[in-house]
C-alpha cells in the first residue's frame, strides 16, 4: 500500500461511601485576590481531608493571573434555591446544577472523588461524575455516544475520547470538522454500552457483560483517567507512594510523531522524534504565512509529499479516484489544506483521496 500526502502552499480510593467532609447550607469558600491585577500571582486554596490517606487534599480552587487577567473558579454561597451556583464577574452565573425544588440539602464529596447533591434521605440529585470533562476517576462510567474533551492552551482545536458502538477513538476537533487519530476496537464484535474505570483498566461492557478492556501495564491499582491538554495522549495513572506523584500506567500513544499535533504548521514530525519544516518552492523555513481561502489554479498548487503520511484520519473522502484527481478535488475546494492519497493495492491507477480543512 502506498500512501501520498499533499499539501495546500497545516485507586481514588476504592470504595464508594459518603466522606464526613460535607458542605451545609451556609457554607462559603474564598480565595482572596490583589485588587489590581499583579502578575504572576497564583492563589490556591484546599479543603483538605482528616484521614491519613494519600493526597491528603480533597478538592481545590485556584486563582492565576495570565494575560492581564485572572483566571479563576469560585465556590458561592449554597442558595435558598438549593442549587450550585459558579459565578464570574459582577456576579453573573455562568452555570448552575439547576435542582432547585428538589428538596437538596448537602453537597457531598465521595471516596471516589465524586461530588454530590443529596437529598435529607442522601439520595443523589445531581454528581459531577455525569458531566466529566478530559477525566475519569476510579468507578466512574462513560455510556456510549458520550465522550471526554480537552482543550489546549491559547488554541481553537480541542481533543476528544469518544464512546462509540464499536470503538473508542481519539479525534482533534477544528471548527465543525475532526479527525481521529487513535482508537481501539475490541476483538469481539459486540456493541459497547459504556466503559468503567478499575484498578486494573478501562473495562468495556455490553448490558452488564464485560466483554473487552484496555488493561494498565503495571500492577499498581489504577486512579483515573485523562486525556491530556497539550498532547492529547490518553493516559491511565497509578499513584507511587515511593516518588509521592501519579505516574502513567498506559498510554495510547509512545511514540513522539503519534501525537496528532507534534509539529507546528507545516512541520513534518521525523523518525528520530524531531522536526522539520516543508519545504516549499523557495528554500526557507516554516511559512508562516495564511494561505486560508487559496484555490484554484490561478491562485495555489498542490505539492506532493513523498514519504510522508498522516496519523489523523479525515472521515471526508472520494473513492476509486487516481492520485492526480485527489490533487485537484483538493485545489479546487477553497476549504481543502491537504489531501491524503491511499493507493489501491490491486489497482495502482485507483484509490481513497481523504482531504483535511
């Protein structure tokens, strides 16, 4: 098979229960702040847990000044409306739990790092374990067609894990397109209705059969799960008693030119793990240049890659198509940046075009 790339002149703990550590109504956590903004101010504050556990903190705030701005979340006050309330500035409510008249009276943090609203009877009306976002703790489910995001610094891409039918898959977002560039599919051909992180991996199930896991590598009781903001690598990480930090039990991807996004802009990522620039008609270094709405002939040209292939997959692609068709499809799309060519094995006249935008 050959392939043508062009480019466009881009264990928590392990048991479930109620900790004593509750939040009554009433209960307010600050962190203060200079009035002017002061930079390289970083303020934390935790409320830290009475049992000898390790870490010995139990949740965290934090304020950090970046940009001329603070960045910061903050608790309020629990509300008449017996709803969790995050606020910003001028006291505008970016988010609420919204169970008010549901009848909650405390807000609990779990053993597994879970935080609730209950009830009198401590039943559970809202948990963050519903709503998670690039992490998983031990215990906690992810239903199919649901998934995990991770947003890099100063970046309009995102990563995502996403629960599939018949796959787990890892895909950078831009803008409405995205492309996959890890993901695994077990070897039995069964539906998958949610996964759920143990102490040995992220175990997969159809009904309430487990069919299928990714398994930790080391024989530490895993704690959770996360999908990282720079890199976008799936890791599953272990507490070291011994160096007193998380460490990776896996990760989805070892190698430096796996990651979807290991070189800048019109990087090549080589197989010593380094890169190096493409380059172009004129012999320079990275073009930095916005090349965004370039088509047709009279305005760019595709140049052909040899060598090279791409570890993201675009679900966008003409079939049974030669390689300089694939070339124009992509040029005459004001959209297209690149366009990937996989050539048929039993007809080299033929073959997939994917293009990326």
């Amino acid at each position: 098979m050959k392939i043508y790339v062009f480019v466009l002149l881009i264990n928590l703990l392990a048991h479930q229960a109620f900790s004593e550590t509750d939040i009554h109504i009433g209960y307010r956590v600050t962190l203060a702040i200079p009035t002017e903004y002061t930079k390289g101010f970083l303020g934390r504050a935790f409320l830290m847990e009475t049992e000898q556990t390790v870490p010995h903190f139990r949740v965290a705030i934090s304020v950090e000044a970046v940009d001329e701005k603070y960045l910061f979340t903050r608790c309020f006050p629990w509300r008449r409306q017996r709803d969790l309330r995050l606020k910003g500035e001028k006291e505008f409510v970016g988010w609420r739990s919204g169970t008010s008249g549901q009848g909650v009276k405390r807000l609990n943090l779990l053993r597994t790092g879970n935080l609730v609203l209950v009830d009198a009877l401590d039943f559970i009306k809202w948990q963050t374990f519903n709503f998670p976002t690039d992490t998983m703790l031990w215990g906690q489910r992810l239903s199919s067609q649901t998934r995990l995001t991770s947003f890099p610094l100063n970046s309009t891409l995102f990563y995502s894990l996403e629960i599939q039918d018949d796959k787990i898959a890892l895909y950078l977002n831009f803008g409405k397109w995205k492309y996959s560039y890890w993901e695994y599919q077990p070897s039995s051909k069964q539906n998958i209705t949610f996964v759920q992180l143990t102490s040995n991996g992220l175990e997969i199930f159809n009904g309430e059969h487990r069919f299928d896991q990714i398994r930790s590598t080391g024989p530490e009781p895993l704690r959770f799960l996360a999908l990282e903001n720079s890199t976008g690598n799936l890791r599953l990480y272990h507490y070291s008693e011994e160096k007193e930090k998380f460490e990776a039990s896996y990760q989805a991807l070892n190698r430096t030119c796996d990651l979807p996004l290991a070189c800048k802009p019109y990087g090549i990522c080589t197989s010593s793990g380094s890169c190096s620039c493409i380059r172009l008609m004129r012999q320079s270094e990275c073009s930095n240049e916005n090349l965004e709405g370039l088509c047709g002939k009279n305005q760019a040209e595709m140049l052909e890659l040899q060598g090279v292939i791409s570890v993201l997959r675009s679900v966008l692609y003409k079939g049974n198509v030669g390689k300089e068709e694939c070339a124009d499809f992509c040029l005459d799309d004001c959209s297209c940046a690149a366009a990937e060519y996989v050539e048929d094995e039993d007809d080299r006249n033929s073959g997939d075009c994917f293009v990326y935008k």
